[in-house]
C-alpha cells in the first residue's frame, strides 16, 4: 500500500476509535506550504453531521493522533483544517520503497481491459501534422493505462477501404492501363510493378483532385472501389501492394517517434463483418427507411440539440463510414472480452462517434463495453494558424520531425561528434512530443520550434537535459566506487520538497488516467525537475565531505533519474546518452 493511502487509512481508524464515522479519509497536499506538507479538510464536515464547531472536532483529532510517528508536527487552523508537517523518517523510508520498486507509486490495482483506437492515417496518402496528435497521444495513454494494471489492445485503423483507395487505382489504370492488374483474365500472378511511397505522395492528391473536378472520373472511382469491395481479383491485388508499400512508410515513421499498435487492421477487416452485422442489426428492428437510405435514430429524449440518425447505407447503395466503426466496435467485441474502448480522435469527430456509440448501446452491441471518446484539438503554427508547408500546403510529419531535427542538432550539439544527428533525433522528437502532451487533450496550441528546443524552458529538451545531467553525476560517482543504495538523511528543504511532490505521484497518475490527458503529467515532470535543478545548484554533491549526506544525495539523483525515465517512458520519449 502507498504511503500515503496507509497513512489515511491509520487516520480514518483512530477517528473510528473516538467516535467519528467516516468512510474514508483524504489528506491534500497543501497550499500553504508554510503551514504544512499536508492537509485534512474533513472536520468541517463532520461539524455539519454532528452539529459541532468544526474546530473543536479537528482539536479531538488532533489529540488522536499527534503522536504518530509520521509526524513531525501537526496543528489546526480556522475554519477546521488540520495541516501536518512529515517526518524526516517517514519521507525517507518512502523515498527508500521507491528507490527498490520505482512503479509502486504507478500501478493503481486498475484491472480493466481496454481497446485504444489512435493513429487512423489513410493509406497512400502522406503522414502531415494533423496525423501526429492521434497517434502520439494515444500511445502515451496507451503507456499510462499498462502502468496503472490495466491489460491494453492498441490499434491503428487505418483508412484504406473507402472511395479514396477506388480513386488512387483508378489513377493507376490511367497511367499504366496495360499492367496485368487490370486485364481479365488476370488470375492473381505476380506483376511487375515497381509502386513506391513517393509515387503514392504525388498519386494520391492527384487522383483525389481528379475526382473532384470531374463527376465522371468521381463515379468510375466509385465503381471501382465497389469491385474492390467485392474482391475483385486485379483491383485487390494491387490493393493490397499499396497498403503494404505505404503501411511500410507509416511505420517507419511511427517508429522514429516511438509509437506503436498491437493490431495494424484497417476499414478492410472491419468490412469481413459487415454482413453479420447488418443481419444483426436488422434482427433488432431499428432500421428504417429515409430518403432511400438505411438509418437507425439515435434521439434521446434528454437531448438539447438535434441529433441526426445513423445512416448506414447511403441512398446511392454505399456503406457508410459510421456502419464501418459500428463494424469495427462489433469485430472487436467478438474478438476480445473488453471493459472499454477508448477513441483518440479530433474532436470535432464528436457528433460521428456520438451517433456511432449510441447506435452500439440501442443495438446491444456493447451491453458490457463502455465507450468512450477522447477527442483532442489541433496543433498549429506559431501563428496561431494551421502549420504549412513554404508552398501554403499542409506541412508533412516527416517534414516536421526533420526541420526540428536540424535546429535540434545546431542549437544543442556543441561539442559532441559522435551519433549527433541520432541525438538530435532523439531531442527533436522528445521536443515534438512533449509539446504535444503538455495541453489538456481537448485544448488547441501553437507549436513554434524555437521556443519548444529551448534548454531554459518549460520543454522536452529541458527534461532530457537535466535527465542527463543526473545520469552523468551517477556515472561520476560509480566511478569514483561511490555506492549510494539509500538515502539516509535529509539537509535541506529543497530534499523536503522533491520528495513531498514525489508523495504526489500516485494522485497525478490516477488524474491522468481518470481525465484521459497527459497535460498533468508532463507539469509534473517539469516541477520535479525543476526542483531537483535547484537541489544540484544549491549542493556540491560530488565534494561534499560528509559520506551519509554524499551517498544520500546520489541516492536521491537515482531516484529523479528513475523516477523521471519512467514518466518520460509513459509520454513516449527516450533519454540520450548525451547532450
């Protein structure tokens, strides 16, 4: 049990003991940092349950239990708080738990399965800045959910089924009309076709342009996309080479930015169930007729603004993309006993998914799933507009990564010749990352790569810095044969206060998962930091004379250093050797 939790739970039974029922004591930390370390609110309360001054009943507790030897003083104050000053021994003794088992202060006991849908790229169509925030934030919280005990399924989705795929053939078979894959008698030999990403890139916004100016090409990709829907031989084959020529692409860039899925299926495979769905779905008797298409209402009658239907099947005989994620919720339910299913989408998707999560809870598709989605907002330009490309075009992903990159590398790298572009990568994407997740998930920022690669700022390269900077003092000191297991004694106040922020570990973590954003996280690593940065300017840890406060001190930069890894390892971010 965390210290803290056990430390309520001493409080809560000695309040039993003189009479108070109470189900649960929560102490805070406290906000009057000279007054206290922590702070129990509860006496006013139970002034109002037991028509008592608040005071006279925190003065009850507080002669309950002042001799407890995890405090080092303990007092009131009006209206009623109790505020308790820790002692050096109990700080420590944590401090020691965590050196042995740093995830104790993570794993919150939270047995739950939960399916993460994040990334979503289309197929052959480039990876730009509005595809980061999905993947990046679905993968930290995807870390999140591990370390607090939950079992995880991530997956990509990818968007390779739709019109999009008919058009791109389509331009292929303008180009190349004599390639096997479009001859009828092809029979699903091997082509030589030489299909690479960068044809994709250029592909794809001409085929999609094409079909937008001209309604004849629009209705000859859509005839396509029908057939690639039914398997046609030739149009699946050369499928089947685009997805894996861009789904290479899409992973080696993923990579760079540590990101990652259990299950790389797309619309495609959704598709295998959409047959059974429908029989399912008709079985219910919620599917109407409107205008032509196929709809189920999803009104509540709670609801304070319209709520369109769910169409399934569109006038013109299409399956619609919201039966192809109610496919998808289905396939998923079938595969896996799930307690939740967590969507990492734009938010301005929320009416889609809303419409989608309703039509599953009507239908009885999810009778024991929640789910939920957690929508994000945009990432922009320092200008406060959406991030371009020189040209006015949406600005590439690898693009990005590489431009950070190069002012990573000649802003940071003085002085180091070795690996200095795989260090700056590393840098650039602890930059992008990390500026990423410091917003709440739902709020929209300005990204603006001269202030997010600054060394003195509230930035990854901040923490990556320090992070080294503890991890070359530990160096030193083995060197040196210093052998430093535990912390023995505090000094200073500073000591104090890293690890009273360290006792709030678990209450961030827990907020994190509950609010499904990183935002509190990343603050946290940055205070930490921050004061650890003010312990190793006010100390000479190395020289200090006296071994227990020399050892002490290198256990408590151990500690950080873990301490930080593993929350860097949540948002997805590495630590360089050196900077």
């Amino acid at each position: 049990m965390h210290k803290i939790d056990a430390l309520e739970e001493k409080i809560k039974q000695a309040m039993q003991e003189i009479g108070f029922e109470v189900d649960q004591v929560l102490l805070n930390p406290s906000n009057r940092p000279d007054l206290g370390d922590y702070q129990y609110n509860g006496a006013m309360a139970l002034g109002k349950k037991y028509h008592d001054n608040p005071m006279n009943i925190a003065e009850k507790i507080v002669e309950k239990i002042k001799h407890f030897p995890e405090f080092k003083s303990i007092s009131t104050a009006n209206p009623g708080f109790i505020n308790i000053t820790l002692s050096d021994e109990f700080l420590i003794d944590f401090a020691n738990t965590s050196l042995r088992n740093i995830t104790s202060n993570y794993n919150l006991g939270i047995n739950k399965t939960i399916f993460l849908d994040y990334g979503g790229p289309n197929v052959a169509k480039v990876l730009h800045v509005g595809h980061l925030r999905s993947a990046n934030i679905g993968q930290a919280l995807n870390n999140l959910c591990e370390i607090v005990g939950c079992k995880t399924i991530s997956d990509i989705h990818l968007g390779d089924w739709g019109r999009p795929m008919g058009m791109v053939i389509l331009e292929i078979k303008t180009r190349y009309p004599d390639l096997a894959y479009f001859k009828e008698d092809y029979n699903g030999e091997e082509v030589d076709f030489n299909l690479t990403n960068d044809d994709l890139l250029e592909l794809y916004p001409t085929a999609t342009t094409k079909a937008k100016e001209d309604e004849q090409i629009m209705e000859e990709a859509r005839k396509i996309n029908l057939e690639l829907q039914n398997k046609h031989k030739g149009y699946y084959a050369l499928w089947k080479k685009i997805v894996e020529v861009s789904v290479g692409e899409i992973k080696r860039l993923y990579k760079d930015l540590n990101i990652d899925f259990d299950l790389w299926e797309g619309e495609s495979d959704n598709f295998e169930y959409m047959n059974e769905l429908f029989d399912y779905l008709y079985s219910k008797n919620i599917v109407t007729k409107s205008d032509g298409a196929e709809v189920i209402d999803v009104k509540e009658e709670t609801d304070k603004k319209e709520m369109p239907p769910l169409i399934l099947i569109k006038s013109n005989g299409a399956v619609s993309y919201e039966a192809t994620d109610l496919a998808a919720i289905w396939e998923r339910i079938h595969k896996f006993k799930l307690d939740e299913i967590w969507y990492v989408v734009d938010k301005r998707q929320e009416l889609h998914f809303n419409q989608v999560f309703r039509a599953s809870y009507k239908s009885g598709i999810t009778s024991d799933t929640k789910l939920i989605f957690n929508g994000f907002g945009t990432m922009n330009g320092p200008d406060g507009k959406p991030f371009k490309t020189r040209d006015g075009g949406v600005m590439p992903l690898s693009d990005l990564l590489d431009n950070v990159t190069r002012v990573c590398e000649a802003r940071l790298m003085e002085g180091i010749t070795e690996n200095r572009y795989d260090i700056a990568r590393t840098i650039a994407v602890a930059a992008i990352k990390y500026a990423d997740l410091l917003p709440f998930r739902t709020t929209d920022y300005n990204f603006d790569i001269d202030k997010f690669t600054d060394l003195n700022g509230k930035t990854g390269t901040y923490l990556l810095y320090s992070c080294v900077r503890m991890n070359s003092l530990l160096k030193k000191a083995s060197e040196k044969n210093l052998e430093y297991q535990e912390i023995k004694v505090l000094k200073t106040e500073t000591e104090r206060k890293i690890l009273i922020a360290m006792l709030d570990l678990k209450r961030i973590v827990k907020r994190s998962f509950e609010n499904c954003s990183l935002n509190e996280i990343c603050e946290y690593l940055y205070k930490i930091t921050n004061l650890y940065n003010n312990f190793y300017a006010e100390n000479k840890v190395l020289t200090e004379e006296n071994i227990d406060t020399k050892t002490s001190w290198l256990a408590l930069t151990k500690l950080l250093f873990d301490n930080n890894k593993q929350l860097l390892d949540i948002l997805g971010i590495n630590i360089p050797e050196k900077m």
